[in-house]
C-alpha cells in the first residue's frame, strides 16, 4: 500500500515539474511566436491589438522585407556568413593550441601568462574599442572583415580558452605517455587524441562564438561602414532609417529569418553543447 502511494506521489511530482517546465518553456519563446506572427499583421494591429494571430493577414511582408531597400537580405545574410563562418574557425584552431600548451606543456612564466589571460575577460569592450579602432585604422583594415577574422587567428578570446584548458585538465595525462611511447610527438597527440575528445567542448564554444558574432551590433557599425558590407545586424538597424514610417511586419519578417541560423544551430548540435557545458573532460 505504501509503495503505491510512494508511486503515485512520485508519478504527481513528475507531472507537476514537466507542467511547470512546459509553461516556462512557452513563456521563454513566446515572443518569438509573437515575432513570427506579427510579421502577417499590418502596423496598425501591431501595436493595437494583443492577439497573436492576424486578423487580416499579409502574405507579401517576407517578400517585400527581403527585396526591400537598394540590396536585397540575400547579400546581407551573404556577408554575415563570410565573417562568421571564418571566425569561428579561426578561434576554435587558435584557441586550442593555446589551450593546449597551457594544459600539457611547462613553460617560463606560464603561470604570470595564464593569469594575465585571464585578466584580459575582465575588460570591458568600451576601453578597448578606442585603442582597437586606431590601431585598425592604422592597418587599413576599416571597412572590411580583418578586425574580427585577424584578432581570431591570434586566439583573442580567453573565454574559449579558459573552457578549452579545464576540459583538457580533465584528460587523463596517460594518454599522452601511451602515445609518446607509440612514437607520436605532441602535435599527433593534439590531432588524433584530444582533439576527438574535445568534441563537446568545441561545439559548446563553436555555438557561442556562431551566436556572439552572428549577433554583434556595436563591433560591425564602428568598423563597417559601407552597406555593401552590412551584416545582417546592421540591415535590420538600416530598415529603421528610413524618412518614412517603418513598415513593422518586413522587419519582424527579416528579424524571424535572421535568428533562424542560430535557434538551427543550437538545436542540431544541442546534444554536444550540453555535454560541453556540464563537463570538463573524462570521469574516473
């Protein structure tokens, strides 16, 4: 009789907790249902009505927002790609070979070097911008993609670092005595050893770099500064600009399909990035 009221009660605390995740789960994404709705309704019942589905729907706002200006969202979505995609590329290589030679390898001054790397997550981007932009003004590099591609190759991002080296302190060191023994020299046993074992972890800062860069404002206006060379952060600010009203359904039609890439990413390569936030290398 117990163990059925044990069972019961048990069976009641579960439905309860998936309700409850259930309802937190709709509130969190509601307003990109709103977003992705809003995009059918015209201005007006925008922002005078709180239904959620259009009374009178407009079925052009996709087209009309993507065609829309002297460019189409074809070549802003274009140059997004061509600045994220090697970006995120750039900092998973660099960040594992630095990650690398403060987790396996002993050095001078490695301990002054590390904390000093860790320092630099404590700056904020308002203090560095300034000197940034005058030393990338000096190079020439205004009014194109260096100022996020270059930095990357030199490992600029000491979160990715940071995470990368606590989940190869959790890597057992006999691998690499395993591997020397086989004649493998440090290189091979990055490559063909931690790097497969790195899975979770590149994908966690893969995801975070894809979204952070995807999403940057602030960086792409203070270095680019021709709309040919817009992203799509900035082609959403650029629909605001206009001397006539905004029409709200295009931009909610354009904003829908410019967070896509990253709800996309983040769902196909969920698995691994939960591995990679709750994990810092093998247990046991």
């Amino acid at each position: 009789m117990m163990t059925r009221k044990k069972k019961s009660r048990r069976l009641i605390r579960i439905t309860l907790i998936y309700i409850a995740l259930t309802l937190l789960g709709i509130f969190m994404i509601y307003p990109l249902i709103w977003m992705f709705f809003s995009s059918f309704k015209s201005n007006n019942e925008i922002f005078g009505s709180l239904r959620l589905l259009p009374k009178q729907v407009i079925w052009d706002s996709f087209y009309r927002g993507w065609n829309s200006g002297q460019f189409t969202y074809g070549l802003f979505f274009k140059n997004t790609f061509l600045l994220v995609i090697p970006v995120v590329l750039f900092t998973l290589v660099s960040s594992t070979l630095v990650a690398y030679g403060f987790a396996r390898f002993n050095f001078p001054l490695k301990g002054i070097l590390f904390t000093v790397m860790i320092s630099t997550l404590m700056l904020p981007n308002a203090v560095i911008i300034i000197p940034r932009y005058i030393l990338f003004n000096r190079f020439g590099w205004l009014n194109s993609y260096k100022p996020f591609t270059v930095p990357s190759i030199f490992a600029c991002h000491p979160f990715f670092i940071f995470m990368l080296v606590q989940f190869l302190r959790g890597l057992p060191r006999e691998l690499d005595e395993s591997a020397t023994i086989d004649g493998c020299n440090s290189f091979v046993i990055l490559v063909r050893i931690h790097i497969p074992l790195l899975k979770p972890a590149l994908f966690s800062a893969a995801i975070f770099q894809f979204i952070w860069t995807w999403n940057d404002f602030f960086n792409s206006l203070i270095y680019i500064n021709s709309v040919k060379k817009y992203t799509i952060s900035l082609a959403l600010r650029m629909s605001l600009d206009t001397a006539a009203a905004a029409n709200w359904n295009e931009i909610l039609a354009m904003s829908t399909l410019a967070i896509l890439p990253c709800v996309l990413i983040f769902f196909f390569a969920q698995k691994y990035f939960v591995e990679g936030i709750a994990t810092t290398g093998l247990k046991g």
